[in-house]
C-alpha cells in the first residue's frame, strides 16, 4: 500500500520507494511477456522524473489521490484518454475516480508502453522506442527518463505543433548533449515555447533528478550507473539530532554551475531565542568510500558568537541526503549536528506577475542569441525572471494568480505615480495575505508620471514584509532603441527583462554595483564595482556604455551579489527581513582635495530644532565646488540610488540606516552643474521601511552620502533637537501616531488603502489643528482627494481585477489651500521646507486650473510666489513660481487656451520631477 496523507510530492516518493521498485518490477515482467528481448525496461528513474512533473497536489502543497488535471482526467497522475489503446482492456477510465493503486499501476504500465510499443513510423524511426536508441540517449539512465518525460508532454507529438511535424533530430541531438527544454525548443512552433510552462518543467526535472540521487546514492534501482555529484542546497537538523541548537539550516554551496566554495551555518539556541550565522569559505572537498568530506574555515560571523566559538567547519556527506556536521575549536569538537537535505535549493521564493492592459509588449522571456552583440560563448538558454533566480539559487515558483487589468476604468489619466502605485500594491497584497514571506509582486504598467526617463521602481509594503512589490513601465527609455540601434525588436527585450530582473533584485537587498560601500554594507560584499557585468549594474554607466556591457554580459549576478544572495543572514536577504548591518556608525570626514562636490545637509529653518510629532524633513545641498562644469546623474540626490543617510538618536547603541519606501530605476541622463552651481532635495527622514527613526523627544545626529561617479561624498553630521514641550494630547497620541503606516501616509502623501494610519491621521487634524503635524497629516489625508486617483479594485473572490478613477474632489483642495497657503503659510513653508511646500502648493493650483477655476489656481500660486519672497528663496525659483502665475493669468484674460495649458502640463511635469 502506498502512504499519501500530508506527503509532498518528494516526500510521497521518498516514503514510498520500496512499493514504487516494486510496483515497477511487476510492470517490466508484464511488459517483458509481450516485448521480449528488445524490452526496454521502465526504470524507477523514469517514474520520479514524470511523477514530479505531472503528479496532482491539493492547496497544502500534498499529494491529491483524486486531483482533478488540466483536461479533467481524476487521479493522482493523469491517464491518458486513450489509456485503453496503451494498457488494453481493464484500463480504467482516466475522467471518472478509481483507486490510487489502480492508477499508479496503470500509469506504469502506460510509461513503459510508451518506451516499447510501437505506434508509427517517421524519419525511419519506430515511434516511440527507437527514440530512446538514440547515440547518446541509449545506456544513459538520466537522459532517457528525461526523454520519457519529453514523450508525456507532447514535445514529439504532430498536434503540438503548427505547423509542421516535431522536430525529432533536433530534439533528440539536445537530449543527447543534456540541453535544457526551454533551449531544445525554443524557436520552434511548440505551443509553449518561450513560455515559463517550460521553465517550470525543467525546474521539475533538475530537482526529480536530485531527489532521486539522493535517495539512490549508489544507483542500485537503476540497470546502469547512475551517479548524482550535486549535494549543494540547504540542510536542517534531522530528527535524531542530539546537538543542543534549538535549530540549524546549513546551505551548502560547492557544486552548482555558479558554485562560490562557500557554506553558511545558522543556528538558534536559548530562550528568547538567540541567533549565530557563521559563513564559511571551502578549502578541502575528498571522497572517499562513499563518503563526502568537506573543510572549511570561518571568514564572517554575525548574531551571538557565544553560541558559536569556532575556527574549522567539517561537513561529512553519507548519501541518502544525510550529512554529519562538526563544529571544532582547535583540536577540540564542540558540537555535532546531524542534518539532512531539506531542499537542492537555496530558499524558496515565488513571484506574482500582473500587467495593465495598455502596458504594451510585456516580455517575459527573452532569447540572449536574438542579438548580434552578445558574448561569443554564451550559452543558448532563455532569459527570464524565474530563470534568473533559478540559476542563482533559488527555487522559483511564478504565482498562478495573474491578471491582466483592464485600463478603460482609469479615465483619461492612465500615467501612474508612486501614490496610487503604493496604494494598489497595500490593497492588492493584502487580499492575499497567506503568500509566503519569500515573494514579489510584479505589475507592468505603461508609464510613471515622472516620464520615459523611469524604467522601473521597487516599491517597500508594510508590517514586517518589505521589498514586496516592484512596477515595470513598459512605455519608457528601456522600450526606446538608440537610433544607431540595427535590432531595435531585441534590444527593447533585452532592456524589458533586464528592467524586471533588476528591480527584483533590489527586492533580495542587493544594492547596485557602484554602491555597494554607501550607506550599510555587508563586509563581505562591501566593494563596489563601476564595471560589473551583473543584472545590478546600469549598462550605460560602464566604459563603452551599453554596447561595452553586453557584449560582456552573461545574464547573471556577481558573485559577491550571490554570495550575499545565498550566504548573508537570511533577514538580510528575504523580502520582509529585517534591517541589516546596524553597525554601522556617522563619522565626519574633512573634504578631499581634488573633491569636485560638497555635500551638506541642513534643516532649511532658522534652528535645529523640530516640535514632537513633527515630521523632519531636511534638504540636501550638493554644490559643484570645481572650477569647470561637472556632469552628474540627474537623479543624483535620489535616496536609495546615490543616496544615503543614516539617523542615530544620542545616548543609543546603534545607528540606523534610513530605508527609503520606494527605490526606482531610471535612463542614464547626465546633468550638467556649472562651478557654483548647487542641486537641492528634500528627503523625509523621519520614517523609514521598519519604523520610525525619529520618535522621541532628544537629540540626533544625521549624516547623508552620496555615491556617483567612482566617488562618495560625505555630508556634515547634523544635529537636531525634538523639543519635548507639546501638549498632553500631542503624547497620548503618540503611540498610535509612530506607526510604520503613518509614516507612509506621509512620505507618499497619501494612501487610502492604508485605513487604520489615516484615521490616526484625521485625530491629528481634528485634536491638534494648529500644530505643525497637523500640516503634514492634512498634506497625507487631502493627496489623493486632490487628482484624479487610480486604484485597483477586484470582485468579492478578488478572480479579477480592475482600476477605478476617482476625480478630484474641490472642496477638499479648498480646505488645504485654507491652511497651507492661506492661513498657515509660513507655518507649512517651514515644517514642510521649500521645495515640498512649492510642489505640494503648485500642484494643488493645477488641480484648480485643469478643473476651470482659475481664480483658486490664481489665488494659491500668488500665496506660494508671496511665501517664497518672504522667505529668501533663491530669485530663480521665485521667478519659476512668477511664470506658473503669468500662465493662469493669461488663461483667465482670453489667451490661447491650448498654448496656455500646454504650459500648464509643462509645469505640472516638471513639479512631478522633484
């Protein structure tokens, strides 16, 4: 009898392996009676490569005896309609129920027909058994199990392709020569190929191939040698365990085709649980008798080292997926673990992919030989996002739950920002909150209101689950080829999956490849590297640009960025990890000689002082301190791109980085900065993915970086003071207002998804009204009431999506232009500081403009142009806000209406920008 209750597909196999040898005995001395000597046998080998592949689970991820498959066949392994043909009469029939061992029986049985009888001739071959006769096929027990399965897929099957027979000499030649499936078929008129159905079975097929070694290690089931030399993946403690460690996961990383020679170790122990990971770099791997050994010395230890005190790491492999690991000081053993392999991979992760419906062209998998300008010895394997991950490590899984979101709901304005960007994301990934915590969600959409010049943008989401969603604008720089450009169709897919790869790195922490030393590094990681031919690195910012760096490119990460992807803490890792390298101290740097910039960072207020509850914001100021015209990245005071800052409160151990909530990936556009030129930018530094930074009443020191061609600037350090006079309304409602969901509100100004932060919001307003907070929580709850708003909505079992635009609601602009432009102007100016006041307020007189009441429009800029004279804002900035205000007065005296709101649009784009 076979064992099914609660066992995953590798477990159900590993559980059952004695019935399934036997099981399989009893179908080739059948299958002998009819085939005689030219009997092919089936091979257990055979059965766990197709059971893998096509066996049914239910929502848990177990084994279904009575799953239902893609073309209604019942059963824990779909029959075939035609099974009768195959098995002869007593087949059962494939759509209606039956016992599991009926199935499982007539399954064999069907498997080791497919390899004996003979259905047709083709090409002078008898099909199907002359295929696995193949030079190269034959005698090899992994290649023909890989076969058989490519039989029960349909890859040598006529229908499957249109037009056209199968294409049996190129297959076969592939399965000789171990090509993968996705390559094998890529180019031809198979009905899947180039999509991640394939991916998906090759990943099947890879991790049946392991199991089975692993559970076989002396190929003993198999007639023929069968030898599996991959023991990478990750290790947990098995159940006999003796050790003391509360748990274990090793990771073990010396064979694969990316292998670094590097294990890493991660124990807990004691309670409250108490975390050592120790990363250690390989220096012996023998074999002798069976058995595996492997030394390796510590290079890196984080957590507790009093759980861990060790100089030699030695890793014993016995087979059978079983390890013994000793922990040595010395001569001295200090502890003993025995593991067992939990998985070939690394981590699991898995990632959702949605798309609106205008985002045109959306590639998800991507031919490296379809352009001329590649390396000459890259391998002929498909690109795409799962792909991409698959070969660093991971155990990629993309979600089912796809949608395609129609546009038509989102009136004329179907440009997105990081606002209603943020909020689909809240709303979207709540509605399935049992995903687990290792995983993306993916949205291509068309455009970003910040231009073409955005290709993407990695979005943090909430609680303790962050780098959890990312936006691919499919309309932008990455689908514009260079004139120059001879393969314009390539080279836009190349951008698009490079784009995608990219941003979802960003979502495994991996910092770019010149900024690898700013803000917090990992040591072990912290180099950075200008030239890198990595997914993380921007091809037009090598030498030689993007034609330099892909005639290099190999589609892969570094391998630092691997070694940080598969050997850093975990949390340092994952999507809602927690925050990393907090060792990190400020420190004041004097100006390098040479320095072509300055760096400052100051409050833009009279003093450094800020009121409790008041949200800080303060400015950077980066100045061209050379005596000739600089170029610098136009995004080059961007905070999670080439900025950096970090918060430490006196009197506390450790100092914080500042996580930004959004990190975007934009075109390579110089900027010209002339000698004494300086750029601004406004950054929130109060609340930061994880919390908040600054919460209590004292003083803090903060310290910003910038990182931009091949050098890093370092600001001054600021002090501040958090006053703590403030009423006692101000401190009772303090623990609900420093929520990691306020802070959100705030830095996107705003997010109606997030209900719970806007309500704490709405008691500021009401309680608090003339306080600066107050200010701010108006600017975070009024956001999306001011514009058009898009957000996504789904029906009551969320199977389908769609986006619903809100227009702007008026009376809501008029109060905030009560209170920011009328009433507290000087107020809001300063708390606020001048570049957000000036966006916030010049966007609140477009609104009235675009609606027809140009007096408001008037009205506020005229406040705003007033504010910005009475506060000593540089004369171009006031003459930029004076020009605003010579548009809405022309349109209100008669003049060219189109001219006039064509420089309306202008003004509104480039207040986007800031």
């Amino acid at each position: 009898m076979f064992e099914y209750r609660n066992l995953t597909k590798n477990e159900f196999l590993a559980r059952n392996l004695t019935t399934i040898e036997e099981m399989i005995s009893q179908t080739n001395t059948q299958l002998s009676a009819e085939n005689g000597p030219r009997l092919q046998p089936l091979t257990p080998l055979d059965f766990w490569l197709v059971f893998q592949a096509e066996a049914a689970i239910d929502r848990h991820g177990h084994v279904d005896p009575d799953g239902q498959h893609s073309l209604g066949e019942r059963g824990i392994l779909p029959l075939p309609s035609n099974v009768e043909f195959w098995n002869g009469p007593g087949a059962p029939d494939p759509h209606r129920p039956h016992p599991m061992e009926l199935n499982l029986h007539q399954y064999a049985l069907y498997l080791g027909q497919l390899k004996n009888k003979v259905v047709r001739q083709r090409n002078g071959r008898d099909v199907y058994p002359d295929l696995f006769r193949h030079p190269g096929i034959e005698g090899h027990p992994a290649r023909m199990a890989k076969l058989l399965a490519g039989v029960v897929h349909g890859y040598f099957f006529g229908g499957n392709y249109r037009p056209g027979p199968p294409p049996d000499n190129a297959l076969l030649s592939g399965y000789a020569s171990d090509r993968t499936v996705p390559d094998m078929l890529r180019g031809t008129t198979y009905v899947h190929a180039g999509s991640t159905i394939l991916e998906n079975r090759q990943r099947n097929i890879d991790e049946a191939l392991a199991h089975f070694g692993a559970h076989n290690p002396d190929g003993a089931a198999l007639p023929g040698s069968f030898e599996v030399t991959n023991d990478d993946g990750r290790y947990i403690l098995a159940p006999e365990d003796a050790s003391s460690f509360g748990s274990a996961q090793l990771r073990l990383d010396v064979d694969g085709p990316q292998s670094l020679r590097y294990l890493s170790l991660e124990v807990t122990a004691g309670f409250p649980r108490t975390l050592s990971h120790v990363i250690g770099q390989i220096l012996e791997d023998t074999r002798s008798q069976g058995l595996r050994r492997i030394r390796a010395v510590p290079v890196h230890q984080h957590g507790s080292s009093w759980i861990v005190q060790i100089d030699v790491v030695v890793l014993e492999i016995e087979g059978a997926g079983r390890a013994t690991l000793q922990l040595r000081r010395g001569a001295a053993s200090i502890a003993e673990l025995a593991l067992i392999r939990e998985s070939m991979h690394f981590d699991d992760v898995e990632f959702e992919v949605d798309m609106v419906d205008n985002a045109s062209r959306v590639t998800e998998v991507y031919d490296p030989q379809s352009h001329p300008n590649r390396p000459s010895a890259l391998p002929a394997s498909a690109v795409s996002i799962e792909r991409a991950f698959h070969d660093a490590g991971f155990n990629v899984r993309m979600s089912g739950e796809r949608s395609v979101i129609p546009v038509q709901d989102a009136g004329a304005d179907v440009i997105w920002n990081d606002m209603e960007l943020h909020n689909a994301m809240q709303t979207y990934w709540s509605r399935f909150s049992n995903r687990a915590q290792w995983g993306m969600w993916v949205i291509y959409a068309a455009l970003h209101e910040r231009g073409t010049g955005l290709g993407g943008i990695m979005f943090d989401t909430l609680g303790q689950q962050h780098r959890q969603g990312t936006a691919i604008f499919t309309n932008s720089f990455i689908s514009e080829a260079p004139p120059e450009e001879m393969h314009p169709e390539p080279w836009r897919r190349r951008m698009q999956i490079w784009t995608a790869i990219h941003e979802i790195g960003h979502g495994f922490n991996l910092a770019h490849s010149w900024q690898k030393e700013a803000g917090i590094p990992f040591p072990l990681t912290a180099q950075n590297d200008h030239e890198a031919r990595s997914f993380m690195n921007y091809p037009y910012y090598v030498q030689g640009g993007q034609s330099a760096f892909f005639s290099d490119f190999e589609f892969r990460f570094s391998e630092k960025e691997l070694l940080f992807m598969r050997h850093a803490p975990r949390d340092f890792v994952r999507m809602g990890g927690a925050m990393w390298g907090q060792d990190h101290g400020l420190r004041q740097e004097p100006e390098k000689p040479g320095h072509a910039f300055r760096l400052e960072l100051r409050p833009n207020r009279e003093t450094n002082m800020f009121h409790f509850l008041e949200p800080v914001h303060l400015e950077l100021k980066l100045t061209n301190t050379s005596p000739v015209v600089q170029e610098v990245p136009f995004d080059v005071l961007d905070e999670g791109h080439h900025v950096s800052i970090a918060v430490a409160r006196e009197g506390a151990e450790l100092t914080r980085r500042h996580r930004p909530f959004r990190s975007a990936c934009y075109k390579s556009q110089p900027k010209s900065v002339t000698p004494g030129q300086s750029l601004y930018a406004t950054h929130f530094v109060s609340a930061s993915v994880g919390g908040w930074l600054i919460d209590e009443p004292g003083f803090y020191a903060v310290q910003a970086a910038a990182c931009f061609g091949g050098e890093t600037y370092i600001s001054n350090i600021l002090r501040i003071y958090v006053s703590p006079d403030a009423s006692p309304e101000a401190h009772r409602m303090a623990s609900e207002f420093f929520d990691e969901g306020v802070g959100r509100v705030l830095s996107f100004q705003g997010a109606p998804a997030l209900e719970k932060a806007n309500d704490v919001l709405r008691e500021v307003v009401d309680r608090l009204p003339e306080t600066r907070v107050a200010q701010h929580a108006l600017l975070g709850l009024a956001g999306p009431q001011v514009q058009t708003f898009k957000q996504l909505k789904g029906d009551e079992n969320s199977a389908r999506l769609r986006i619903v635009a809100t227009e702007a609601d008026l009376s809501c602009a008029e109060e905030l232009q009560a209170n920011l432009v009328d009433k507290h102007a000087e107020t809001s100016a300063e708390t606020l500081g001048h570049i957000q006041y000036r966006s916030s307020v010049e966007r609140l007189a477009g609104t009235f403009a675009e609606h027809g009441d140009l007096d408001s429009a008037i009205s506020v800029q005229e406040g705003l142009v007033d504010v910005l004279k009475r506060r000593d804002v540089l004369d171009r900035v006031v003459q930029d806000s004076q020009s605003t205000l010579w548009v809405y007065e022309t349109l209100k005296k008669g003049g060219s209406e189109n001219a006039g709101r064509k420089r309306v649009n202008k003004r509104k784009t480039k207040i986007r920008g800031h």
